[in-house]
C-alpha cells in the first residue's frame, strides 16, 4: 500500500505555492462551484462526507458548523495553525506547499457557514509559513478572490494571519480566541461553546488547517466520492507525521485505517540502524504510548486506536527503538507539559510540575521505589479536573509510559541508573 495523494498531489511542484501554478491545477475552480450552490448545501456536503476535525479532537465538521444560531449576528471562522503538538508538523507542510487550497477551502468554508471574517492563527515560531500566506492571501485579494464581492456571487470576505507568541495552550480553541482578543492564551469554561459564543463573544468556528484544506476535495468531488477513502466512522484520506528512530521521517498522506506497521516498516523504511521497534507514541506527544506489539497490531483511524487505548490525534507518529530508555524519554515530555501549563487550573499547574520533579529525580539517580506509584496517583488525580485539556494530555504519557515499562522504572530507582543505557541520565548541574 501507498500513498494516497488527495490533498498533496501537488505538493512536490514549486509553482502550485503561487496563484498561477495553484490555478493551472484547477485552484479556486472549486470556489466557483462552491459560490453557486446555497450555504446549507456546502453544510449538508461536509457532513456527509463523514470528514472529522483533524486537529486532534476528531469531531465531526458538519456537525460541528451546524451549532452555529440561526440569527444575523457577525460570526467568524477561525483556522488553527498554531501545531504546537510535540511529533506534528503536518500543517506547516500544507502552509509551505499549498497556501491557495488553505484560503480556497476556508472561502468556501465561511461562505457556508456566513461569515466575512476569517483569521489563521499560526503559531510563532512559523516565521516562512506566515510570509508564504501573506503573500497568498495578497495574490488573493489582487485577483479578486477575497474582499468585495468574491467572482461576482455577492459574498463579502476578509482574511488575515495572526501569530501566536510560542506558546503551546494556545492551540486549544477557547486558549486561541483568548489570545485573538489580545488577552492571555488561557482556555475559557465551556459552555458557552465557541460555536455560540466565540471571538468577540460572536458565534465562531474554530477548524484545523487540514481540515479547512480537505473541504476542497469534498465540494469538487462530493462526499460519496471523499467517503471512497477511510472507513464508515473515519472518512477520507488523513497526514501522518512520522518521527523519532526510523529511516525515512516526513509526512505521508494515507487513507485513515492504513496499517500502522506498513507506516513504519514501508512508507517509513523500518527501524534505523537495523535496531528494533520498542514503542510508538501515535498521535502527538499526549497520546499514552503503546508497546512495539500492540502498535503492529493497530490501524491509523480514530476507532482502532482508541479501541488500543490510545488516540489518533494530530496524527504525529513517534517512533522509538530499543535503545530508548523509557524514563528518559518521559522526562522531556513531563519538563514539555510543565513548561506549557498556562497555570489557571490548580491540578494542571501544581500537577504538572510535581510529575515533572519526580521523574527527574529518578533520572538524576534519587529516586524511591514509592515515587513510581506516587506518579500515578498525582496523574490521575491530574485527569478530568481542569477547564481544558492540557492536564489529561500530561498525564496520559505519565500513566502509559510507567504502567508498560514499569520494569524500567524500578531499574532505574533502584540502581541508580538506566537500564537500557546503563548511566545516569540526568545529572545535577542540570539545576
């Protein structure tokens, strides 16, 4: 099995980044389509293409632009590009390579839901992908594919880019309108859903890059046509950001359910160094690990995954060889969810930096036998308690990684070093 290039087809060619190479491959013919159906339609098209938000939380689309109150308020569509995700890096690919079909598909997406407002929310770091879209979104404009009267339909849309500050909550939707709003990138209590009550406290949907891309495909083709890819519950063809200790890292776009072992072992060309698979993170950095046999066993859609114990996600594959030492590799995930807490919630704030001393201690050669039940507890008590998030992504890792490789934990407490490794990992002038 290969790739199925759906959204990608184009991506290897320099010229599909400007507005004439994306139009001689067909760019905003789609736009055209679009604007002569009704908004309900283009709604109607999305949801039964059985597409899912590919941001992490995998939520039917359709559905979730059908929460929007039927009334006159302005409304806003907000695109989320700010991919903090440990293991992702999907949609700075789609930015660099197709910026046109980003802006095509969110047009068309606001023209469905009625809004003349867009903003991509990138993240800071992504200094080339905000100049690629702003020239993008300037081509747009210049041509008349954004602003007054879009290809003479009569629909009005303005877009804009706007960067993050580096920090990682604000890739969580109520965090990412904080953060629009000019106030501090915390999560808001919900309800109310941002759907009814969003930026500006108007009705706003909040949709991930990939997301806003593949409505492209599924109005040029139909939903029946989308629906051909994936299975019944995770439709379509999904980017899968394949990491860590293989030969041939990268993003691969594949039907969801393609087999994970044919990922690494095929798309991925195996194992680095003729080393052998220990574990897979598979879907970014908050899913809870699974061990080298159940990762063979599952397949890259939503329902196998969770039916693993573990999430799709972002699709960020994390590939780890058996030279990895287990407590190491929790340790840069616990320092990664402390440093990213944005402190509003006690069990988040105060968990995420206990998890994080603790694993450290036992890397720095301190640590007790009773520490390693001591991590659990504190995860879990982490888990369900906080306004969004963040807190459960840090504890899953927690919970996952010591539950499997427990044996590498006790190891290490109680010789004072790695088991895999065989030294200290962590030494004090670290402090």
């Amino acid at each position: 099995m290969s790739e199925t290039k759906l959204l990608s087809e184009h991506y290897d060619k320099d010229e599909f980044i400007g507005l004439a190479g994306y139009k001689k491959h067909g760019g905003y013919e789609v736009l055209a389509k679009a604007l002569k159906m009704q908004p309900q339609q283009i709604i109607d098209e999305v949801k039964a293409s059985g597409l899912r938000g590919r941001g992490g939380a995998g939520f039917s689309t359709g559905t979730k632009w059908s929460f929007l109150p039927k009334n006159n308020e302005p409304r806003y569509l907000l695109c989320n590009a700010d991919e903090g995700e440990p293991g992702t890096f999907k949609d700075r690919l789609m930015m660099e390579r197709a910026p046109h079909q980003l802006i095509e598909g969110m047009i068309i997406s606001s023209f469905a839901i009625g809004s003349k407002k867009s903003y991509i929310y990138v993240r800071g770091e992504y200094h080339y992908p905000i100049a690629v879209l702003e020239k993008a979104i300037r081509e747009a404009y210049d041509a008349g594919l954004l602003g007054k009267n879009i290809l003479g339909s009569g629909f009005d849309h303005d877009m804009d880019v706007y960067s993050g500050a580096g920090a990682y909550i604000c890739g969580e939707e109520t965090g990412m309108i904080s953060s629009l709003e000019g106030l501090k990138g915390q999560p808001k209590l919900k309800p109310p859903f941002p759907a009814v009550q969003g930026y500006l406290r108007k009705p706003t949907i909040v949709n991930n890059v990939e997301t806003l891309a593949a409505v492209v495909p599924i109005i040029k083709d139909g939903a029946a046509a989308y629906r051909k890819f994936g299975t019944e519950k995770s439709a379509g063809t999904k980017f899968f950001s394949l990491s860590g200790n293989v030969n041939k890292p990268g993003n691969y776009e594949v039907p969801l359910a393609y087999p994970m072992k044919d990922m690494i072992y095929k798309l991925g060309g195996g194992i680095r160094n003729g080393k052998k698979l220990k574990a897979v993170i598979p879907g970014g950095s908050s899913a809870p690990v699974l061990t080298a046999e159940e990762a063979e066993k599952v397949l890259l859609d939503y329902e196998s995954i969770a039916a693993a114990g573990s999430m799709l996600g972002s699709g960020a594959i994390i590939v780890l060889d058996d030279s990895q030492c287990m407590v190491d590799c929790l340790a840069n995930l616990t320092h990664f969810y402390h440093h990213e807490s944005c402190g509003q919630c006690t069990p988040c704030r105060e968990g995420t930096g206990w998890v994080d001393k603790i694993v450290h201690s036992i890397l720095s050669g301190r640590g007790r036998l009773q520490d390693i039940d001591l991590l659990l507890k504190v995860a879990d008590n982490m888990k369900g308690r906080t306004i969004c998030a963040l807190s459960d992504a840090a504890a899953l890792p927690v919970i996952s990684f010591v539950t499997k490789f427990r044996d590498e934990f006790e190891y290490y407490v109680r010789e004072g070093r790695s088991k895999v490794k065989g030294t200290v990992l962590y030494a004090e002038m670290h402090h």
